[in-house]
C-alpha cells in the first residue's frame, strides 16, 4: 500500500543553496558528520530529483567525489530497507549497480557512489546493443544468492494493492477484474514450479542508466524474489516493446532461441504485470480526484505506447484523467494478450 502512494510524491529537480549549513540540509548534515568524520567542512550537498520515490535524494560532492544519498523517511519498515540495501549491495558487486560506500546504523539512510549515466530512452531500449547488455545483467541479477529478508511476493504485492483499492470509492469492479485474472494465472503458473530468482521489480525507464557500454540498475526498494520473467515483462511494458522486440529480448536473455512454451510463459507473466498495474493507477486516479473535478470515461482510450511514454518522462504531473485512462489500457491489454 505505501509503494502506491509515492507514485503521487513526484520530486522536481531542484538546486538549493550547496553550503552544508544550510537549515534545508539538517538531517543530511547529520548523517555526512558520521560518514565522513574527517574533512567534514569540504562537502557539498543539493537536492537530486528522484522520481516517483517516497526517498529524498541528495548529490554529495568532496575532493571531487560525487555521492547520492538516500534518505528514507522515519516510519519505513526495517525489513523492507534490509531487503532493498542486500539487492543493492550484491547488484554493486556485480558491476550492475553503483557501488555502497556507507549505510547509517539505522539502515534509513544510504551513501553510494554518483553514476554519472544517462536515463535510458524507450528509442534506445529497442536497441539490439541495449538488448544484449541488459540481458546479461538480469542473468547477473538472477543468480544472486536469494535475499534474506525477502517476504513478499508478487502475488502478495498485488493482493495488497487489491485490497486498498477496494476501501476506496470508485473502480471496484475493474479491480475485481484484475485481481481475478492475476489470481488465475498465479494459480496456474504456481503448477509448473517455475524457478524462482531475485528480481529487480522496477525497470522502468528511470532506473535504468546508461554510461558509455555499462548499464547501471538503480533505486531496488521494490525487489523481490519470484519468478524472473517478471523483469522481462515490466521492462517491456516500460518501454512499449512490439511483440519482434520482446522475441529479441527473451532471445538474447535465455541466449537461445525462445520455444512456444518460454512465449507462453513470458506473456502470463506479462498479464500479471499489466493487471497489477492497472490495480495501482485505479488507485492512483481515486487519490487524485479528491482534489480535481473527476475523470471524463467517454474519452478515448490510447494505445499503451502513448501512456508508457509520458510515464517515462521526467517531471510529468500526470492528471486523474490520465491515470484513469492508462489504468483502463493497461486492463484491456492484461486481458488481450495471447
């Protein structure tokens, strides 16, 4: 329920005064004095758009060093960070994430190494470049040791998403909808003992940063340990693959040529993921009328590309209208996917 509610805190980029002693700074002042006991005077901080993350992120700079540090809030579960900061940890050992330089004893707040990368683009995520790097990194991140503190799973995630969209006002009966397929197709794929692998749970355009030939995968506080096709599907919503496009990925990821029942599979997951999706915008777009006049359903509803792209924008303030439409979509779609 409290990953949902971020997506409405979109953090904007911007720069406040750098100077260490500035009142903005006070709670990452006082994690920097433990990280950094030494020259403490030679930091310098400003504010680091984030994105749809309840986190507050900050560019740290000394002696020429760039850092970002993350900043939970307060009330976050400790087993969830645990979680988050074991990915991140064993991903940076991989070369697939950045590195951990300092972790507060709290474990809420994080200093890691600035990656000077740029998002990735859905234009270059169709690339076959872009295929064959990304593929090796999720088989990278497959084989990691399962996380310890792992207590969830997918189908738990949407079940909870189900049930606070079912204490709100509207869109009721297109989340039954959603949940009822996500529910059919778990129990079928619960049969066929799929392995299941850490996954990263979040690769969306604005976790994804490209630096010459490496890929770095950022921001891990929805990881999970489940069934790895997972990844493959959402990073196909995320960036609008056409069905050749999600062949040359599956191809390039089991480095082999796909078998119909690998398709099969792969597009399951894939319906899960769109009907997960549409449980969390219906959520969203009941949030957001609150404070709007409402959502006009006679619009016409767009292609998924349309929605994946401005969803991968950074800096949208997306509408209840849009969120009604995309959730809308992205149900249609879950339920016409072969």
């Amino acid at each position: 329920m409290k990953t949902i509610f971020f997506l409405l805190l979109l953090h904007t980029s911007v720069l406040l005064s750098n100077n260490i002693f500035n009142p903005e700074f006070n709670l990452p002042r006082s994690f920097l004095q433990k990280a950094f006991p030494q020259d403490f005077h030679q930091i310098t901080i400003s504010n680091l758009e984030g994105g749809y993350s309840e986190a507050m992120n900050y560019l740290v700079q000394k002696n020429g060093k760039a850092y970002v540090l993350k900043m939970h809030q307060s009330d976050e579960s400790p087993s969830k960070l645990l979680k988050e900061q074991y990915a991140m940890q064993e991903a940076a050992k991989l070369g697939i994430s950045p590195r951990v330089f300092y972790i507060d004893s709290s474990r809420k707040s994080i200093l890691m190494d600035f990656v000077k990368g740029a998002r990735c683009t859905q234009t270059f995520a169709k690339s076959p470049h872009f295929f064959s790097k990304i593929s090796e990194a999720l088989r990278k991140i497959h084989t990691i040791k399962q996380n310890p503190y792992e207590d969830e799973t997918f189908k738990m995630k949407a079940e909870g998403i189900y049930a606070a969209l079912s204490s709100r006002r509207f869109f009721k009966n297109e989340g039954k909808e959603a949940i009822d397929l996500i529910r059919k197709i778990d129990w079928e794929l619960s049969s066929k003992n799929y392995p299941k692998t850490n996954i990263h749970g979040d690769l969306n355009p604005g976790n994804i940063l490209i630096d010459g030939q490496k890929i770095h995968l950022i921001d891990w506080y929805e990881t999970l340990v489940d069934d790895p096709f997972h990844d493959l599907a959402f990073l196909s919503i995320s960036h609008s693959y056409n069905s050749q496009e999600e062949y040359s990925l599956l191809m390039n990821y089991l480095g082999s040529v796909p078998r119909e029942a690998d398709i099969y599979h792969f597009n399951q997951i894939k319906k899960i993921n769109l009907a997960v999706l549409s449980l969390t915008y219906f959520w969203v777009t009941n949030e957001l009328m609150e404070n709007s006049p409402g959502i006009n359903s006679k619009n016409g509803i767009k292609d998924w590309s349309f929605y994946s792209h401005l969803l991968s924008l950074k800096g949208q303030n997306l509408s209840a209208q849009f969120f009604y439409e995309a959730a809308t979509r992205a149900l249609m779609d879950a339920k016409a996917v072969i």
